[in-house]
C-alpha cells in the first residue's frame, strides 16, 4: 500500500496493482498535506499538514487519525518540508520554512530540541544516518547539505 496526497486537501490510500483508491480522506477542517512518512515499525504514518502541524495516522486496517498525535512547533506552511523518523522510531524530525531543524519524542509529541540549519530559506529534508543513529544530515533551499551529529 502507499499514501498520495495533493494541494486540494485530500489524501488517498491505494493497494499496489489496483487502480482506483481503497480510502479517500477529506475534511473540511483539513489543510493540504504536502508530504508523509511511513514510521519504521509500520503501524502508524505521519502528515506534514500545511497548518504548522504534523498528524498521525492508523498504518492498519482504517487509517484512522489519531487525533491526540499531533507535533507542533515548527512553521512549514508553504512549503514541503519532509518528516523523518529515527532508525529506532523513538524520534521524529522536520525542517521548517524558517531553515530550522525540529526534532519531537515520538511517544510524548514534545518537542525535545531545535537549531537554526539553513539561513537563505527552509530546511526542506532531513534524514537520519541509516547506520549511525546519531548522525542526521539536514539540506536547504540554500543548496547546502549540513552533516549534524
């Protein structure tokens, strides 16, 4: 299975190889969500949603929100700032619009630490060393990839 989503606020689950949505999910209270990241253990998956939130979503069966999963903080609207997790699924990441790093607790949803990365623009990926766990690698509009440890 895999998640698209699009600028008129809706996301869509599909079942490879079918070619008509299995789940369609809209809300009028929804903003559009520019990106998703599926969590290492697989049973939840997380949308940066364009309202400077990031919601989490059931993996399983309904995929279903879970409403008191939500990560706050960080100012991404407009922009497609893409969501990380830990190798481990403890933590969770992001950039921002402002160029800054964001990193949440993915049990508590508290935000544990943040750093100016980027200056000319947003932080738009950041990615967690697949072998080194305390490595994470940040890039930006600016057109630098910055290595932190």
């Amino acid at each position: 299975r895999f998640v698209s989503t699009s600028d008129d606020k809706k996301i869509l689950i599909w079942e490879w190889g079918l070619p008509v949505p299995m789940k369609y999910i809209s809300d009028p209270s929804m903003h559009a969500v520019p990106t998703t990241a599926l969590h290492p253990w697989e049973q939840h998956w997380a949308a940066q949603s364009m309202e400077n939130e990031i919601h989490v979503y059931a993996a399983r069966d309904r995929f279903k929100r879970i409403r008191k999963k939500v990560f706050k903080g960080h100012t991404n609207a407009g922009y497609a700032c893409q969501i990380t997790f830990s190798p481990n699924g403890k933590y969770m990441a992001s950039g921002d619009g402002e160029g800054r790093c964001y990193f949440w607790d993915w049990k508590s949803t508290k935000q544990i630490r943040r750093f100016r990365a980027h200056d000319d623009g947003p932080c738009i990926d950041m990615q967690w060393h697949p072998l080194q766990p305390s490595l994470v690698a940040s890039c930006g509009w600016d057109g630098v990839i910055k290595l932190w440890d």
